[in-house]
C-alpha cells in the first residue's frame, strides 16, 4: 500500500476507491454451491469473513493459504453495545 492507504498495482490493474483494504491470508473457503463463505485473517488475532460467489473464488484462484485483501466499502456502519 503507499502512503494513500491505496493498492498499488500494475499499471493495467484496476484501482479502488474503498480506503479500507485489509491485507491478509485465506484460512477457510466454505463451498456451498453457489456461493462461498471465504474468512481472511487480517492480523492481530482479527478474521473478516466474505460471502462471495464460487465463480469469483474460481477467478480470483482463491484457496487457503492465498494472500487476498478484505476491501470493505460501505455507505453506513452500525454502533453496538454490550447490554
């Protein structure tokens, strides 16, 4: 990442808008047959789990053990408490 918290990529990779890029190691893939439960683990004992389709885990050439990045963009995020 540089000092933007951007990927850099190639020059013909596609760049992101989302500034929350997580880089991390895929532990699990949970293949159902549609979709895949993919958790990456992003350090310090924290794990982001995805829902994505089997065809991007097959594009993407997903599998345990693959460095990948969470890239989180959301319009809204909710605030909990513990009761």
């Amino acid at each position: 990442m540089n000092k933007n918290n951007t990927i850099e990529r190639e020059a013909d990779d596609m760049k992101l808008s989302a500034r929350n890029q997580l880089k991390g190691k895929v532990v699990e893939i949970e293949s159902g047959a549609v979709n895949a439960i993919v958790t990456i683990d992003i350090g310090g004992g924290n794990f982001i789990s995805a829902t994505i389709s089997m065809a991007s885990v097959n594009d993407l050439k997903l599998e345990v053990g693959s460095d990948a990045y969470a890239i989180i963009k959301a319009t809204s995020v909710m605030v909990g408490v513990d009761s």
